[in-house]
C-alpha cells in the first residue's frame, strides 16, 4: 500500500511537560484510522503538528506526493463576512474553482468570458457538481445558501466546514470530532458517506458506534506513545485491556526488584562509585517505571445521590411556543424514581427549551411543572460553567464544597474526588487556563456532582469527554440512585443508560418511546418496511376499521371457518396491542421490561398486518 503520512519521531512539549515523545506510524492509501486518547494527552496538538498549524520540538511529518489532503479543526476558522456559498467555494479545487468561475460569470458577465467558464465547466464535467454542494450543505442541515458566514452558531460554523472538506473529494481526509454539533439524523448519514468514500481517513472521535462503523484500525495515545490495533472499537477494547494487564504485571515486577536494587544502594554507599555504572543507571530507570501510576486508568464513580421522595416532578398540559415556532404543546408527564430518560430529535424542535422549563429557568405559555421538595437538580449545560481562568482547579472545587457526603457517614475531601477524576496534585493546583477542553470538561462535570444532586439533567454531555472518561461516567450513571434526564447524539451512550426516550417530532410534539435509541431507529425502519409493503390507501382504511361481517355464500365451507376464525383472532390480538400500549405508556419498568413489551408489540403488528390482508382477501370473494 502507497503510505500516504508518515510520523517519524515527533515529540511536542506543553510548556515543562511532554504530550508525547518520539511518535512513529504511517497511514497508507485506504485505510480509515482513528485517534483514541484521554483528554490533555495532545490528540488536537498532534493532528494540528501534521497539518503545520503547530510545531513539533523534534521529529517530522511527511505526506505523499500529488495527493490532497483537507482537515476539520475541532474550532474551524471561516471568513465572516462571506456567504456559505462563498465560504464553499473559496476552497481550493479544480471543480469548486470552475463552478465559481461559471456562477460569477453568470453574475458579471461584462467582466467574465462565459464561454470559457463552460468549456471549462465541460472539460472537467462540473454540471453536477453545484447540486453536489447544495445536497452535502442540506444534509448537513444548512439550508439557507445567502447567510453570513458571521449570523451562524458555532455548531453551523463546523458543518460548513466539514461540508467544505467533504465536497472537495481530497485524496486524505482529517477529522478532529467531526459528530460534535451533528444530530443523529447528520451522524448516521455522515456514517454512510464516509463508509463509501475512497478517500483515505484520520480522525478522532468519542462516538463509539461511528468509530466501529467508520474505522479499521485505531491508534492509541498512551504514556506519550503510540499503540496501534489492527481492528475496529471493539477488538481495541479486548487488545487495549490485555495491554493493560501486561503493564501492569511489568510495573509489579520492577516495583519487587527496585527493593532489592534500593537496598543495595542504600547499604553500600561508599563502594558505589566502584560499582557497575550500567547498575546505578539500571537502578533509576527501573525507579521511573516502578513509579508508574497503575491506577491511572480508573475512574469509578460511586458518590450516592441525596434522598429522593415520592413525588418527583409532575409535569401537565406544558405548552411553549416562540412567535410561530410551535416548540412544545400539551405535553404531560409524571416522572418516577430511579427513571432514566433520553431525549431525542432534530436541532431546533425545543429539547434545551424542555430542560429548562422543567428546571424553571424559563416559564411554559401554558401548562404546569410541579417540582418534589426532595428534589435536588444537577445540571450539566452544553454551554457549560464558567471558571476564572486565573483560579486554580482545586479552589473552583472548594467553592462549591468542601466535603462531598458518600453516604454511611463517609466523606470526601474536594482534593479526593479530583484525584478520582484523574486530577493529579499538581494538576490540581494548576491554573484553568492551562487545561484542555476536555478537562475543562472532567472538572465542570466533577463540579455538578460535588453538589450531590438526585435528579441528573445532562444536555450534551459526551461533547469533548474522552472515551474513557464516557466509559466510566456510563457506569456511575447505571449505578446512580436517582433520576436522569439526557439530551445526547451519541448513540451508544444512550443505549447503555436510558429505559425510554421523549422524541421530539417537531411542530411541539413529543413522544413517549418506550425502549433504546436502537430499538427506536428498528421500529422507524420497521414503519418503513410496512409503509413500502402496505396496500393502497382505500384498502389501508378498511384495515383501520374492524372487520365487518360479510356474506359468506361464495365462500367454501374452509374459507368460511378461517374468515370467522381471522374475525376472532383480529379482535384478540388488537386488544393485546391496546394493552401494551397502554403499559409502555406508563412509567416505572425496568429496562428488560420495556424491551420485552417492545419486541411483543413489534410481532403483534406484523401477526395484524398478515391477518388483516388475508381477511381483505377473503372478503374480496364475497
């Protein structure tokens, strides 16, 4: 395979510390490689030195020859002043080039040839290509082609810019979280597009379904180096556990040998300048690596939620609208202990706007939202908390609490759950400004829960957090005693927590899904399937009515019993689909139970429809 990067020993310095040291790996032609490694390790830094925009301490990066190579920054930078469209085609490539020639000479014509635009246009067959642009810009959601640039939100910004990258076709694509500001209905279609493209990958990401999917083989940055698995996201998690294992029974043996080597550099201290020097400086290369933090890949959770009552929050004829734009109308529901919800939908149909009405940050047109007294929320905003850049991480802490009650009369100190977040001593007392985004993060999320709260509101909380970070949080999420309330694209994430989900329609209608995001997108794909299977509309309106009683004297006697028999069997199985109905409905089920209704629902449809064309069948006869 012809290598298309090669990374040969690039070490980067942040300040007295070193992200990483002497890196080598290539990617060659095809491949579709991913970036994993905890937040602050230098994933941005790296892809930033490839690129040139930053500067390596030492080593080289090399890419191939006549290929072309675009890159999404995790903080893209666009020309405010200039359009979409504009921004689109100011990229550099032949095609954007002659479709820009074309459409500013149709514009201008006084001061373009038009007849060379379209001969160009011919010699490098661009007709197709304006409607290209308009289709990647419109899955992506950006829709209105004459906006600047500047009126965007950052979330707008990144996907212009990541439909810049993809229109251009280049021969290297890389992607620094490329699904942060996408719905799910963006991810799944960026999931297909990136599927098919022949273009070769790198890209670093915390959406685990995307990565499976998307990637064939991962590259970890770990203990400043480089690990590479020959696999998808989930043969990395069997190799990278098996790694660890290893690590950690080396760490052990060089912690039981340094006693003996520490022993005797302690007992002969005048005889030691005769000593072997290899021995002096074996000795303290074997201190470094006995001094390895084993523990450093842990992050258990278990801080108990405070008390939560029996009445949590009840929730009744909520209406909320802005001008014409219908966001939430008369929506009731009755919140249960220990429920997990996920929140679902399109950007724009009200999912931020629910959250803070039920947290009374704003008020409904209409409707009320009564709140238990035990209720105690802690909410993760997408935009975030505020720090002082100039405070030091363990005083941010300090000001919410002191202690932080674990329950069974155990406490701990501010400096502890830091230390559980991964928050070293002398990352603790570093100043904010000095973190990354994503510790910014660790450390906003270790400040809501240093409140103790028993009702969770977490809008967008994986944006930014590494995969071992999210790992963890999924199991203190599945462990916590209280509520939980999750606004998320990440699709994984979701299925592991959440019992049942709240889809936002659109025009103010909200749903109450019982079951996973997966099992929804099966049940859309069902619709789908049955939508395409099903007959005409007249006859899907008989279907809709009960089967009346008809004539039955052109039958023959064995169709005479089966039509009564289809009759009987239709009525049975539509009162059990009722009943389910009416228990997915109702809150309280675990897991397992919404899963299992879901699945005898699915089944119950299918038995109906099969029952139902055989009964118009019959009838037809008659």
């Amino acid at each position: 395979m012809v290598p298309f990067l090669q990374v040969e020993g690039l070490t980067r310095y942040w300040g007295d510390n070193i992200l990483f040291e002497s890196l080598n790996f290539t990617i060659a032609q095809g491949q579709k490689v991913a970036l994993i490694a905890r937040n602050g390790a230098g994933k941005t830094t790296l892809l930033d030195t490839i690129m040139g925009k930053d500067f390596p301490d030492s080593g080289k990066v090399t890419f191939s020859n006549e290929i072309t190579v675009a890159y999404l920054s995790q903080v893209p930078v666009l020309n405010p002043d200039f359009t979409v469209m504009q921004e689109v085609y100011h990229s550099s490539s032949g095609l954007v080039d002659a479709v820009r020639e074309y459409e500013e000479a149709i514009l201008h014509p006084q001061q373009h040839n038009l007849q060379s635009a379209m001969e160009k246009m011919d010699l490098l067959n661009a007709w197709d290509f304006d409607v290209k642009i308009k289709q990647i810009l419109s899955r992506l959601k950006i829709n209105n082609f004459d906006q600047k640039i500047s009126t965007l939100s950052g979330g707008q910004q990144k996907r212009v810019a990541l439909a810049n990258v993809l229109i251009n076709e280049p021969d290297f694509i890389i992607l620094d979280e490329p699904t942060n500001h996408l719905d799910l209905d963006m991810i799944e279609w960026l999931e297909e597009y990136l599927l098919k493209t022949k273009s070769t990958l790198f890209m670093v990401t915390h959406d685990r379904y995307f990565l499976d999917r998307v990637c064939n083989e991962i590259l970890e940055l770990d203990r400043k180096t480089i690990f590479r698995y020959k696999g998808n996201y989930s043969y990395f998690l069997e190799k990278r556990e098996e790694r660890q294992e290893i690590h950690q029974a080396e760490v052990e043996k060089a912690r039981n040998l340094m006693r003996t080597e520490l022993e005797w550099m302690r007992r002969m201290p005048q005889a030691r300048a005769t000593k072997a020097k290899y021995r002096i400086d074996s000795f303290y290369e074997l201190k470094e690596k006995a001094s390895q933090n084993l523990s450093e890949t842990e992050l258990a959770l278990s801080i108990e939620a405070s008390r939560l009552g029996k009445k949590i929050i009840d929730v009744d004829s909520l209406c909320k609208s802005y001008d014409s734009l219908k966001l939430i109308e008369n929506f009731t529901y009755k919140f249960s202990r220990f429920e997990k919800v996920g929140i679902v939908g399109d950007n724009g149909t009200g999912k931020s706007t629910f959250l803070n009405l039920i947290t009374g940050s704003i008020l409904p047109d209409k409707g009320t939202v009564e709140i238990g007294e035990t209720v105690k929320f802690g909410y993760y905003r997408q935009e975030g908390i505020y720090f002082e850049p100039e405070t030091k991480v363990i005083d941010a802490i300090q000001d919410i609490a002191e202690y932080i009650d674990l329950g069974k009369g155990n406490k701990w100190t501010a400096s502890q759950l830091l230390t559980h977040f991964l928050f070293s001593y002398e990352m603790q007392h570093t100043r904010i400004e000095k973190l990354s985004g994503g510790e910014k993060r660790r450390l906003y999320l270790c400040s809501i829960l240093m409140q103790n709260p028993n009702f969770l509101i977490l809008d967008e909380p994986t944006n930014d957090l590494d995969i071992m970070t999210l790992n963890v949080l999924e199991e203190y999420l599945n462990r916590f005693n209280g509520c939980v309330l999750i606004v998320s694209h990440d699709r994984y994430f979701m299925d592991k927590i959440v019992d049942h989900l709240f889809v936002f329609e659109g025009d103010g209608a909200i749903r109450n899904f019982p079951g996973s995001y997966s099992i929804y997108r099966d049940y859309l794909e069902e619709q789908e399937k049955l939508k395409r299977t099903q007959p005409s509309l007249p006859k899907k309106e008989v279907l809709a009515t009960k089967p009346k009683t008809v004539n039955l004297n052109k039958l023959t006697y064995s169709e005479k019993r089966e039509l009564e028999k289809l009759e009987s069997d239709i009525t049975s199985l539509e009162t059990e689909k009722q009943k389910i109905e009416e228990l997915m409905n109702m809150a309280g089920h675990s897991h397992v139970e919404l899963q299992q209704m879901s699945e005898r629902y699915n089944e119950l449809k299918t038995e109906l429809d099969e029952k139902e064309l055989r009964w118009l069948e019959l009838s037809e006869k008659v």
